[in-house]
C-alpha cells in the first residue's frame, strides 16, 4: 500500500499537467483518509494511502476539470461544511462577502436581535440561511427555490445546523405571497451573469446554467421589485448578489417599480460592483 506523500507528489507531477491545483489534491486526500483539513496531509505524508482506488477515480475528474467540491460533495463556507452536489452552485467568497457586508449594515436599519422574518431567494445548497443562522439566531430564516432537488440540497444543510428547514418552491416572491408571509429582510444570490464568456469551463461544464446565467424575461431582481409590495408589511431591506455590469440595468428596474427607497451599491474586494442594498421604508 502506497504512503500519503507519495500518492501527493505522483498527483501534483500528473495534475501540473492539466492545471490541477495542488490545494484540490490535498482537499481530496483528506477527504478519503478522514483528516480533518487539507494540510493535514503534509503531517501525515507516511501514513499508508488507503482506498487508492477511490483516490484514483477522483483524481480522474479532477483531471476531467471537475470541481472538487462536486467530487467529494462538500463546500466550505464561512465557518460550515456543506454538502453540495450538481444541482446547486457551489458557493464562493463573493456570497461570504454578501453576507459580511449585510451584517455590518442591519444595524443601520434594524435591531437584528429582534425576531426579524429574512427570506433567502433561489437558496440553493441553503449557504445564506446557515450563515444567517450563526450570526443571527433570533431571525426567522425561510429559504425558497424553484428547484425541487436544490431544495433537497438544502434540506439536508439545514437540518446538518441544528435547524427545521422552511423552504418552499417557487419562483421569486411567489412562494411567500401565496404564503401571505410578511418580510422584513430579503437576501438573493440570484442569476446574474450575461456573458457566458466571463465564467471558467469548469463551471460551464458543471454547474447548473438556471443558477448561473441571467434571463431578462425572467429576472429575479424584476420580479422582486415588481412584487415587493406584496410582501412588505412594514420597511424592508433588500441585499442582492449582482453581476459587475448590471449597475444601469438594476438602476432602471428600481427607478421603474420602487417606491421611497434608498439603495447603494457596494465593490468586492476586488474592486467590482458586486452587492446591491436596497432599503424600501
């Protein structure tokens, strides 16, 4: 049976080859020796490699360009572990970002240890709902996609945290009118990019395109804004993830819908227009 460091050392030669991060071999070795981060491989380089062969097809869709999230069915995300698989996004660091920049806010607008009702539009793995949840215990978190087997994604996440899983189908705000639900906050990750020549093959090739590509037919902003009313009781906060070329687009649709609102829009940490916060009193 071969050792950790020499499964590692054949792998990295292998992968320079196809581009194969040196990080996605370790995440992958961790994965199937049980350790508990991907650095704990170069600690345990002698112990003996077991389940080479489950190393070895993995390491085959690595070379396939597939993301190792998908093959070892977890993300990370601020402090949690999440399971993912094709059918939703993986999450990233511009959505950890989404959720740094509505914490430092809600005390603009809200005392957030009251028992504030959020919705999580197009919720995916459910990422949103169990950072909100950590941060925020008080709130009343529910969740809604239009994809049944995401929402299973996310059942699964939720319950992992210690929670009951509100989720519901539909799309945009539609599950929560036909639910007579009264919002205070609104968070979405939704559908954002326009060119399909902006996004790497690997997601391309792997990620699911209705979680990814925007449809103006069918926005998730328009339809939101539309709609906002309907589920507005009180004032209502708004934070959207947004694609770096959408500011006159979304500038349109609220100057077209909204009423008495303020909004802002906020860079990444690398510089791109990246979060949209919109507050409706």
């Amino acid at each position: 049976m071969p050792k950790v460091f020499e499964v590692y050392n054949d792998a990295l030669e292998k992968g320079k080859m196809w581009g194969v991060p040196s990080q996605d071999i370790r995440l992958l070795i961790a994965h199937i020796m049980g350790y508990a981060e991907p650095i704990d491989v170069l600690f345990h380089k002698d112990d003996e490699m077991r389940q080479k062969e489950i190393f070895d097809e993995g390491f085959a869709r690595l070379l396939g360009n597939e993301p190792i999230e998908y093959i070892i069915n977890e993300a990370r995300f601020l402090h949690t572990r999440l399971y993912v698989d094709e059918n939703v996004l993986i999450p990233r660091m511009e959505t950890e970002e989404l959720i740094a920049n509505l914490s430092e806010r809600i005390l603009d607008y809200y005392d957030p240890r009251n028992y504030l009702v959020c919705a999580d539009i197009g919720t995916g793995s459910g990422a949103i709902i169990c950072a909100l949840h950590m941060l925020f215990p008080n709130w009343i978190l529910v969740g809604s996609d239009v994809s049944e087997v995401a929402l299973e994604v996310a059942r699964k996440n939720i319950k992992d945290q210690g929670m009951n899983p509100n989720l519901l189908k539909g799309p945009s705000l539609q599950p929560y009118i036909d639910a007579h639900m009264n919002l205070d906050i609104i968070v979405s990750n939704p559908p954002y990019i326009l060119n399909k020549e902006d996004v790497q093959d690997s997601v391309r090739r792997f990620e699911p395109d209705k979680a990814l590509y925007l449809d103006k037919d069918h926005s998730v902003y328009e339809e939101v804004f539309r709609d906002y009313k309907k589920v507005k009781k009180g004032t209502l906060l708004m934070a959207f993830e947004i694609g770096y070329d959408l500011k006159d687009y979304l500038t349109g649709l609220m100057e077209k819908y909204l009423e008495d609102y303020e909004f802002e829009f906020v860079d990444d940490l690398n510089g791109l227009p990246r979060f949209l916060f919109v507050f409706c009193r």
